[in-house]
C-alpha cells in the first residue's frame, strides 16, 4: 500500500548530556539518548521525572542550559521551534478554535506557502490518514476528545515532519478510545517510518508501541532498551520496580562463584543465581516476576513451603499473596484448564528457574 | 457717541424697567427671611478677597450669612426655576446672560427703591439694568511675552498685534463664543476709530481677520486655555483677561507675560437674582452695602484687577493701584467698551448676531 | 422534574435578572431624557420640525456630525493600537510590571481635562519638551507642528481612552489558553504570524467590546479636541452644551442630541448587521475571533510574495540561531513599557509643577514650595469636594457594576438578536451628549425632591457608568465556557449555587475591572456634576473646574498631585498585601 503522505527519510536525533534546572529543581540532567530514524521512542517514568521537559527542549519552547540536540546531525539549540519542523500533539491537543478542522490541519501548509491545490490535497490524505472524513468543516468545540486527537495528530503529521513529538497525548481519552488510538497510532507510525517520541504514563502503551523505551527519574535516564529487554532485564532495582509488577525479597550472598551466587533470604537459601556485579557477604535485593513462579505439588522438598493469604482475581490470572515465614511474595497463576488453583489457607510449594531472578545490591 | 452705539432695544429695556419700578410694588416685600443669602460661585481667590472686605463686615453688621453654593450654568438656572427649586440668590453674570435669562422671565428685577437714592445715577453707563447691577468692570487687552519683548518696544496696540513683521511670532486670540472676541481688535487693528466701533463691521472684521489667521497659533476658548498658549511658549503675543495676570504677579508668581492697557476691552459684570430666589430682601440689603462707595472702594481696593463701578466711590480709590484698574482715570481715554446689546440684537429669524457671528466663525475657521 | 436548560426556564431566569437593571434604566434615564428630546419638535409652543431641518441644512451641524464621527472613530483605531500591547504585557507579563502599567493608564483620571490638555499644550508645544529635545539632538531644525492639529487630539483623546481599551483587551487576553501559540509555532508559525494568526483572533471579543467603549465614550469629547485641536469645527456636544448652556436653546440642543444618538443607533446597527452577524459558529461562541482570523488571514496571504523572496535570499533556517532568544525583553514589554510611561509623563509634570511657585519657575529648582499644598489641606472646599468625589464614585462603582453584573447574567443566554437590541438600550446613555442628560437628570431629581444630594450625584453617574460596565461585563460572561456550568448542574448544582460557587468566582476579576471603570467614569465626570452638583454635595472635578477658570495659581496641581500620591500607595499597598498573604500561604 502506498503510504498517504510519503514520509522524508531522515529522523534521527541525538541527545548530547542535555540539561535544565527551574530554579533550583534539575528537571533535566545530564540526559544522552539516540534515536534511529524512524525509530519508535517512549519516555516513562514517575511524574515530575523530566519527561516533559525533555520533550520541550527537543520542540525549542525551553532552551537547555548545558547540551546539544542533533536532529539529522544539526544542532537545534538556538534556533526558535518553527524553524524546527518537529510535529508535536500536546496533551490537550491545543486545536486552534477559532480554525475549522480543515484550517487546524491546512495550518502548517498555510505557514509555508504551499500552493491552495497541493494544500488541498495534502488535508485530504491527512484526514484519510486519520479517518476523518466530513469533519472538515466542524469547528473543534464540535468534536468529541478522539476526534479532537486525530485532528491534533494528522495536524502534526501533515507537513511530514522528520520527527514527532508525543506528550500524553491520548490521556484525556477513555479506555476503549485509548485501545482505539493506540492502534490507529501505530498503524500510522508504521505506515509513515516518521520518528516518534512518545511520553506516556501508561506501561501496556509502552510496551505494545515502541521500538526501545526510556525510563526516567528525578531527570536522568535510568535505561534505554527495548520493551522485553526492560521487563526482563532491568538494569537497577528502579526500573525493575516501575515497570510491570515484581517481587523484591531482601537478602545476603553467601557464597559467590563463577557467575552463580547462593543468597539467604532469611531461613531460606537459593542456590544458582546468576550473580553479575555482586560480591559475597553483600546484602542484595532479590527480584523475581510474579508470573515466573509456579506452585508444585503440596509437600514438594525442592520448593518453597508458604501459605496462601490472600487472592485476588483478575479475569485472565489470578494474583497469590504467599506467606514465606518472614517474607511475603506475589504469585501469577494464569487461569487455565489443569493447573493447580489453590484456595485461601492452603499450604502451597513454590519453585522457580534461578536464571529468572536478578539480584541487586541494596 | 455712546448714546448713539445704543440699541433701540437697550432703551426700550431701560424704559421697561423703569415703568415696573413705578407700576409693581415688589412681591416680596412682606416676606420674613432666614439671616441668609446663596451665593453662586466659582470659589478661590475673588471669593475670597469678597470675604474679607465685604461679606464678613456685612456679616457682623447685620447677622446675615453669606453661603457659597455652586456657580450654575444658564440651564440650570431655568431648570431650578421651573422646578420651584432655586438654591441661589444670586450670581455674578454678564449683560448677555442677562439678556437671555431676562427674555425668558428667569430673573427677578431688581427693586432700586430699596437701595439707596440716587445710585442709579452714580452707577456708570449701563450699570443699572432692570434685571441686574454692575458691580465690578473686568476687561482683556494686549498681552505679550516678556522674554520676547522688551517692556517699551512691546506692541502696544491691536495694529501691531496684527504687524507680523514688526513683532514676529505667533499669536493667541480668543474665539467669539468667549465674553469677549476678536471681532473688536480685527476691526481696531484695521483702523476703525475705538469710538466707531459699533455697530460692528463683520465683513470688515473677517477680512482683517484673514490677515491675522496663519500666525495664530490658536483661538482659544478659555482664558486658561489662552494663557497656557502664552506660558509654554506656543505663542508670544494676544489677547487675554488683564486681571489674571495682574492678580498672578500680586501673589509673587512669574508668569512671564506683561500686559498693555492700550485698547483694551471692557465689560461690566452684573449681580443678578433668579426668579423664586429664596431671599431677595437679604439680597438687597448686601447690594445696598457693597454699592456703598466706601465699601466698594474697600474690594477694590484690595482686589485691583478689577475697576469701579460707583463713580462716587473713586474718592476712595488707592491711586498705587490706579495703574493695574481697568477703567481707571489713566487708562478711560482709549478703552474699548464691549456692546453687548449690540451682541444680543436678534434678526428676524429670532438669530442673535451672538449666534451668526459664530456660525460664520465656525466655517470661516476651519477653512 | 426541573429541565436543566429549557428555553422556559431561561426566559424566566432572564426576565427576573433583566427586570431591575431595565427599571432603572427607564426611570433615571429614559423617561427623563426623552421629556427632554421632545422638546426638539417644539418652538415657541408650535409643533415643528424645523430644527430638524435647519441642523441638516447647515455645514456648521453637519461638518459637526462628520467632525464628531471621525473623532471617535479614529481615537478607537488608535486606542486599540497602542492599546493591544499594553494589555499583551499586563495580561502575560509579571504581576510588578501589571501594578506599574495600571498605576500609569489610570494616572489621565486624577487631574481635570483641562489640566492635562495644558500639560499636553506644554509639552507638545513650539518650545516643549519633545521639540526642544528633538531640535537639540539636531534631529529636527524647525519644531514639528505635534499640536493645535489631529496629532495633537488624537494623543490627547487616546491617552484618556486607553484605560477603557486596556482593560478590555485584558479581560480577553486573560483566559487565553498558551498552548495555543507554542503549537503554532511548532507548526512552522514564527513569532509574528502565531500572534497575528493564533492569538489575535482570541482577543475578538475584547477588540470588539473596547472598541465600541471607546467608541461611545469618545463620541462625547469636549474639552480634549477643542484644546489640542487646530482650526476644526467644533464637535457635537460642544455646540450642544453651547445651545443649552450659553443660549439657552433648549430646542435645538435636544435636535443635536437626538441626532446623535440617531446616527450612533443606526451605525451600530449595520455594524452588527455586516461584523457581527452570520457567523457559523458552534454556540454562538467565537464567532467574532472566527471572523477576525478569516480577515487576518486574507491579509497574511497577501505578504506571500514577500515571503517567497526572503526565503530565497536568506540562508539555511537551521543557520540562523538565536542564543538565548527566551530570556532578553520582549519588543511588546518595551513598548508597554513606553507607552505606559508617556500615559504618566504630562501627569507627573503636573505633580512636579504642584511644588513650585509659579509653572515659568519650575526650573529654578531653589523655589521650591509646599504653599499650594497647604492651600489643598486648608481650603474646606477641596477636602470635602474629594471626600464628595471618592465617597460617590464608590457607591457608584458598586452599583454600577453589581447592575452591569446582574444584565450580563440575565443577557447570558438569550438569543443573539434580543441581546443586541438590549445591550444597545443599555449604551444609549453614553451616546446622549452628557450635557443633555444633565439637565434632564436635574428635572427628574427636582420632581423626585433629590437635588442637591449625593444620592442624586451616584444616580446620575450610575446611568453614565452603565455602558462601560455593561459592555465589560458582557464580553466577560460571553467568554465562560457553559461547559462548565453543565459541569456543575451536573455534579448537583442548583442554579443558585453554579451562580455562587462557578460563574460569580470565574468573573470576579472582571468585575473588578468594570467596577473600577464605574470609578473613574464618576470620578472623571463633569458635565452631569455641573447640574446636580449642590453646596452641599460639590464634586473634585467641579471644584477642579471652578478653580481653573477662575485662580490664577497651580492649586489644581496640588490637588492633582495629592490624588496621584494617593492612588499608588493605595495600590502598591494592595499589591504588597496581596503577594504576602500569597506567600504565606505558600
Ligand atoms: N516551568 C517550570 N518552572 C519550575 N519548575 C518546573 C517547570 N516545569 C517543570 N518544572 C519542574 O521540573 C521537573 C520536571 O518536570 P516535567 O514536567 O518535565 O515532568 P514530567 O516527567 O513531564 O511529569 P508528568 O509525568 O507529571 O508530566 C518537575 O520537578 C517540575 O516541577
Ligand atoms: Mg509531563
């Protein structure tokens, strides 16, 4: 299929040690991350990380104290947001009132002197892009919040920029418009290769739309990897912790050797943990995901003996809150014909592969 | 000569009023009166000045106050009139108000059988009107610039006001809506003897006027407004009130402006009463005080810019101030008496050459 | 069950709130005024339309009427020119330079017309301060001719008028959603064209409310053309107030009014025939900024040619950078600042006059004097004639703007049409010459057994203030979104309480900003004050008045003087106040 606005081939940005402090607040420090042309980037993390700052910086409305920001390997610092060419969807959309659709997204055309017949057409297939067909002539107070977002989005995507910017842009949206515009927003990425960067607070929008995710705290990049390498890798207990759900069981390396470590997690030890960076007799963080543990038969001695405190249904899975003497865990159990599904008081066993779990230092 | 510059109307005015005197005993006679009397006035420092020399002692001899209340405008004296709410006794007014108001039944005459005898005759020319009485003569003249002109080789009348190339700069006349307008210097700088003057010229006046118009600053409206002309700088010769300066000067200010008293104009102002008037007895019993010679050589006196109009009470007159009085005995021979009746006089269209003169000066102005 | 918005309930709501206001109106203004108009058909007890027909016969009424309509109109053109910027920077800048900017365009409200008018004479004039320095830095050789011209009147009028077009403007700017312009820009619009494109349009609803404020207010100059103009004829009301004030012409001044308000009806009507009307916008809202972008647009589009050949000349876009290009003062800050500054120069010159002898010796710095100051502080008659002035134009402004409060609220929802008619019932009394409803206001407060008191006096003002409130108002009660009212009504909001908790909170800085223009419209008043005023009840700028045509001396200054000192303590200490009790709170 031909794409509906061809997209232009280059799109890759640098960031180079960029940095911003309001006062005395560092929004934003010391931040390097590169971005492939075309490439699908999403920035996570707590409120107040950076996140938005990051992505005004990138758009020129905040000058950097310290950095630089390569675009197509041109430094934008300095150089004012229209000249920029970088499509930006805000948060709440920001449609002109005073513009119908077809105005909101003639606009960028209009500031470049495109001739009325190219103009034309180009709306056209920004609004077939979007699937906005008959709204032309509606004003934005006549929309409803998802048709105002496409509006926003084929605005931004008209004058095919090299890169686009995304700031929270479906959450004023219900569920099921945000189910709906997440699709649409990656079949529009796919269909245009445009670089995007995507802010967002929502995980699963996260892990299903883009190509490597960011994760920020307190204005620093904690780690910058594809979605399976974070949910499965992550590099420090914080990314861990943020994303998905986890269970963190504090401990002591025992005894270290070759890659494996055995740690004591109160009365209990494990035994072949994979160990990398972490000493002997060094207090650690034992991190494991609550669907990779599974029950064994009741009375199994490899495992683990606990008790069910609690469970919490959830349609697809239900969530096991174990006892384990001192320590407590969360336990995935996907529903499913066959598989054992204790009740509330039952003494249950656990077992897990060592290789799922990652230990880091406390 | 005066008598000739007259209207039949002035005398048919006169003739009226004296038959009202003989024919109705006034109204009011009878009437008992609080100790008090309104004054209608624009407060500062002739109010002031009429506090000290003749208020207070009338006062003091006669336990009557004399309240300040707000100086009406002509429609508000109709509107308290027809209202039956007249808050006044009397205001300070000149012979055209006096005219208008006097038409229109608005005023109540004056009754000169309760003053003394024989004031009608020692009142000056036109002082004794049926509906008011003159109480003091203010005049304009020539005022100049005293950085721009050495006192001696200033313009010293209307003619060199009008000579740009003898006394260069620009110029500041009043229009005609004021009391007193450039009508009489035009016809005065282009010759016509002071004595000559009316019945006014009007063609005449605008064509001297055309000479005069490119060096004119602007044609004020307000004396203010024409003195402000003069101390910013915006022109260095014209036409002002006299007595503003004069008073400026006694006060210790520097406006920078000398006068000239050659050819200067002159109008009586008038005391009159609004028909309904709360206490026309106390009205007269003040009038009847001040029009006393010595009591009226006393505000004189202690205001100069203003000259007499009792002639008996010239005796009493302080001959230091005889320089700054408008009609003082030195400055008499060449001052321009204004005839209003001349102003007031209607066509039969019920215009008043007021009105003509001022619509031509409006189309004439902007031209 | 109780509709939330039935078009019963709306009419209901509106006839209870609109029944007041309309009362007054017709009671203190139209019965009176028209009695007075009616005299226009009559001379000397006939029936005639005579005066009519001699006051469009003649040049001198008719170069009146044109005069008068020009004036107006070009004080509003300016007005919103210099205007916009100030309300840019007060409605986006910091909360000191807004303090600074207010202090400066209300300053014109302290002194009387004719004081500043000299003070514009003074300066602008042959050998004043902007030739002298012009001649001295060689830039010119010859003094400019700035004044006794349209120069000279249109910097006059405008620099009373800008209050009322500021605070407009403000009212529209304030809720102006920022966003906006950064997408603008982030769409390829550089500065320029985000502002005239984006931002522009949104203030509509102010450019068009101020605008007509001006407008009407200008239409009513007496003083300020007549002193800082050249040879022009003179304008209506100064041929009114000459009908009725020195000829007591009753007929023929009630022709010129009525003529005027006539004209002023029927431009207005095809104003809102061929501006306003036909708009497709949603609601009835926006229409005005939708309309004002098509236009600026078109304008946009003819600079194309321009354009194409600057961006063939100039070098790559990604070249030209600008460092810091956030943090060094905008252009639209400095010119605020300037025009601000200009606003208070004659009127600081005033208060530095109020300290010398005599005006020629105010550069002999050795004179020095306070002796028109203790004048001030001595003299009954000015102490009590402020008291008089502030104690009426408080309860004025209170009234007025509780009215103009309670008919916008009451105009809220009614259709278009039927607000036109009524806002313009409500503008009328504005367009009558003052003069004329002076004297109309004194019969009615005679037959009523009010004059000569205050009450009279706040009446009287309440009527002149209603226009600018009511306007202001209007466009602030225009500019809430209904949304949020249904927001409310339906998280369980009786109508009562939207109107407490959500609609009066969002207009209460409007409210303010119409009751302050209550203020000074009283407090500014003259020509009503020449009628109603009593020696009981005299107000400052007939005292002011008063004391000009007849002292020879700068008292007036000192008067002025100690207003100013006045009003910006009272300011700066509410502002101190305000950001204190902001700081401790967080
Ligand atoms: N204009 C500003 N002035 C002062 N501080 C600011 C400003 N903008 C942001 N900050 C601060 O900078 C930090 C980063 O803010 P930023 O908006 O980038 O966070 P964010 O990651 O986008 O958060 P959220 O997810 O809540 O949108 C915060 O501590 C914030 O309070
Ligand atoms: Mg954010």
């Amino acid at each position: 299929m031909k794409s509906a606005v061809p997209a232009r081939q280059a799109g890759s940005l640098e960031l180079r040690s960029l940095r911003k402090s309001y006062g005395g607040v560092v929004a934003v420090d010391d931040v390097s991350l590169s971005v492939r042309a075309g490439e699908f980037l999403t920035l996570l993390g707590p409120s107040g990380s950076g996140k938005s700052t990051t992505l005004m910086m990138i758009a020129g409305f905040v000058q950097p104290e310290a950095g630089s920001i390569l675009l197509d390997n041109t430094d934008l610092v300095g150089i004012p947001t229209h000249k920029r060419s970088i499509g930006v969807v805000f948060q709440n959309y920001a449609l002109f009132p005073h513009m119908s659709v077809a105005q909101n997204i003639g606009f960028p055309l209009r500031m470049r002197d495109m001739e009325e017949a190219d103009t034309r057409d180009h709306i056209a297939r920004a609004t077939a892009l979007v699937r906005l067909h008959g709204l032309e002539e509606r004003y934005a107070r006549q929309l409803s919040g998802g048709q105002q977002q496409r509006v926003a989005l084929a605005r931004a995507l008209v004058f095919q920029p090299p890169l686009l910017l995304l700031d929270e842009p479906l959450g004023a949206l219900d569920r099921m418009l945000r189910e709906q515009m997440k699709h649409e927003l990656r079949r529009v990425h796919q269909e245009l290769g445009t670089t995007l960067i995507y802010v967002t607070h929502d995980q699963d929008e996260a892990l299903v739309l883009s190509d490597r995710i960011a994760i920020m705290k307190n204005g620093r990049v904690e780690q910058i990897a594809p979605p399976r390498e974070i949910y499965e890798r992550p590099v420090n207990q914080f990314v861990a912790g943020f994303m998905g759900e986890s269970n963190f069981l504090g401990g002591r390396v025992v005894g270290e050797h070759g890659g494996t470590a055995t740690v004591k997690i109160g009365e209990l030890l494990l035994q072949g943990v994979p160990s990398s960076g972490i000493r002997a007799d060094q207090d650690v963080e034992v991190f494991i995901r609550p669907e990779k543990i599974v029950f064994t038969a009741p009375g199994d001695e490899k495992g683990w003996a606990g008790t069910v405190k609690d469970l919490i249904y959830s349609g697809d899975s239900i969530r096991y809150v174990i006892s384990l003497g001192s320590a407590q865990v969360i336990v995935k159990q996907t529903v499913r014909q066959g598989v054992y599904l204790p009740a509330r008081g039952d003494a249950v066993s656990l077992s897990w592969d060592p290789l799922d779990i990652i230990l880091f230092p406390s | 000569m005066l008598k000739r510059a007259m209207s039949r109307r002035a005398l048919l005015r006169e003739a009226v009023a004296t038959a009202a005197l003989v024919a109705a005993p006034t109204a009011w006679a009878q009437q008992k009166e609080e100790p008090e009397i309104l004054y209608g006035t624009t407060g500062g420092i002739v109010e002031e000045v009429q506090r000290k020399t003749i208020f207070d002692p009338f006062t003091a001899a006669t336990g009557i106050k004399v309240v300040s209340v707000p100086y009406p405008k002509l429609a508000k004296v109709e509107a308290m009139v027809s209202t039956d709410t007249v808050d006044l006794d009397f205001w300070e007014i000149g012979a055209t108000d006096i005219g208008i108001l006097g038409r229109r039944n608005l005023l109540e005459p004056i009754d000169y059988s309760a003053l003394r005898s024989g004031l009608k005759d020692d009142l000056i020319t036109n002082g004794a009107l049926q509906y008011g009485v003159g109480t003091i003569v203010w005049g304009a003249g020539i005022v100049y610039s005293a950085t721009e002109f050495k006192e001696g080789s200033h313009p010293r009348s209307w003619a060199d006001v009008w000579d740009v190339s003898k006394f260069p700069g620009p110029r500041a006349l009043p229009d005609p809506s004021y009391y007193v307008g450039p009508i009489e210097a035009a016809l005065v700088a282009d010759g016509v003897p002071v004595d000559k003057l009316y019945p006014l010229d009007v063609d005449r006046a605008f064509a001297s006027l055309d000479k005069i118009k490119p060096h004119v600053a602007k044609f004020w409206s307000t004396s203010p407004e024409g003195l402000n002309l003069m101390t910013s700088g915006n022109a260095v010769v014209g036409m002002n009130t006299l007595g503003r300066i004069i008073v400026m000067k006694q006060q210790g200010q520097d406006p920078g402006i000398n006068i000239e008293f050659n050819q200067a104009m002159a109008k009586i102002s008038y005391w009159g009463m609004p028909k309904k008037a709360p206490h026309p007895k106390n009205f007269h019993r003040l009038l009847d005080y001040y029009l006393e010679p010595k009591n009226h050589a006393a505000f004189l006196n202690a205001y100069p810019a203003y000259g007499l109009t009792v002639k008996s009470a010239q005796q009493y007159m302080d001959p230091k101030t005889a320089a700054s009085r408008i009609n003082s005995p030195e400055h008499l021979a060449s001052l321009i008496m204004i005839n209003d009746d001349w102003w007031m006089e209607q066509d039969s269209s019920g215009r008043s050459n007021f009105e003509k003169v001022n619509e031509r000066w409006a189309s004439w102005v902007s031209q | 069950m109780p509709k939330l918005r039935g078009p019963d309930t709306v009419n209901r709501a509106a006839v209870m709130l609109l029944t007041g206001p309309l009362l007054f109106l017709l009671c203190f203004f139209y019965v009176p005024l028209i009695q007075t108009l009616w005299m226009s058909f009559w001379i000397d007890g006939v029936f005639t339309f005579s005066n009519y027909e001699r006051a469009l016969s003649s040049a001198l009424y008719l170069n009146a009427f044109v005069w008068t309509f020009e004036l107006a109109l070009f004080t509003t053109i300016l007005s919103l020119v210099v205007g916009y910027p100030v309300a840019y920077v007060m409605a986006t800048g910091g909360s000191r330079l807004r303090l600074f900017i207010l202090i400066c365009i209300i300053m014109p409200f302290w002194t009387s017309a004719l004081v500043r008018t000299f003070a514009w004479v003074a300066i602008l004039g042959r050998e004043g301060i902007v030739n002298s320095s012009l001649m001295y830095l060689s830039i010119v050789s010859r003094p400019m001719s700035l004044v006794f011209n349209r120069i000279g009147v249109f910097i006059g009028t405008v620099h009373v008028m800008l209050p009322y077009m500021v605070l407009c403007l403000y009212s529209s700017m304030h809720g102006i959603d920022r966003s906006l312009v950064r997408a603008a820009e982030t769409l390829g619009a550089g500065r320029m064209r985000s502002f005239f494109l984006i931002y522009v349009p949104q203030t509509a609803p102010g450019i068009i409310s101020g605008s007509l404020l001006v407008f009407i207010v200008s239409l009513g100059f007496f003083v300020t053309p007549a002193v800082l103009g050249g040879n022009q004829s003179p304008s209506v009301v100064v041929l009114v107030e000459r009908h009725m004030g020195v000829m007591l012409n009753w007929p023929m001044a009630a022709t010129l009014s009525s003529l005027l308000l006539a004209a002023t009806l029927l431009l207005f009507a095809v104003f809102n025939r061929y501006v306003r009307a036909g708009h497709a916008a949603p609601e009835g809202q926006g229409g005005e900024a939708i309309r004002l972008y098509t236009l600026i647009a078109k304008l946009d589009q003819g600079w194309r040619p321009v354009r194409a050949l600057w961006r063939r000349f100039s070098p790559n876009p990604l070249r030209r950078r600008r460092r810091s290009a956030r943090s060094q003062p905008r252009l639209a800050t400095l010119m605020a600042a300037l025009i601000a500054t200009i606003t208070a120069f004659p009127i600081l010159l005033i208060v530095l006059m109020a300290f010398f002898p005599s005006p020629s010796s105010a550069i002999r710095l050795g004179n020095f004097s306070l002796r028109w100051f203790a004048l001030y502080f001595t003299r009954d008659e000015w102490i009590s004639s402020t008291l008089t002035s502030f104690q009426v134009a408080l309860v004025t402004a209170a009234l007025a703007s509780t009215i103009a409060l309670v008919t916008a609220l009451g105009l809220r929802r009614l259709p278009p049409a039927v607000r036109t008619t009524l806002v313009s019932i409500n503008l009328t009394p504005m367009i009558v010459p003052a003069v004329a409803y002076g004297v109309s206001a004194y019969f009615l407060f005679a037959q009523i057994g009010l004059i000569g008191t205050r009450i009279s006096l706040v009446l009287g003002h309440t009527i002149l203030a209603i226009p600018p409130t009511v306007l202001v108002m209007v466009a602030a009660v225009q500019s809430i979104d209904n949304r949020l009212e249904d927001a409310a009504a339906s998280l369980g909001a009786s109508p009562w309480r939207r109107l407490r908790h959500i609609i009066l909170p969002l207009l209460a800085p409007m409210t303010a900003a119409s009751a302050l223009i209550a203020f000074l419209t009283s407090f500014d008043d003259l020509a009503i004050a020449l009628f109603l005023t009593s020696s009981k009840a005299k107000t400052l700028p007939k005292q002011l008045y008063d004391s000009m045509l007849n002292d020879s001396d700068p008292r007036v200054f000192a008067a002025s003087a100690v207003l100013v000192g006045l009003t910006i303590a009272a300011l700066v200490i509410m502002h101190l106040l305000r950001s204190r009790s902001m700081s401790e709170r967080g």
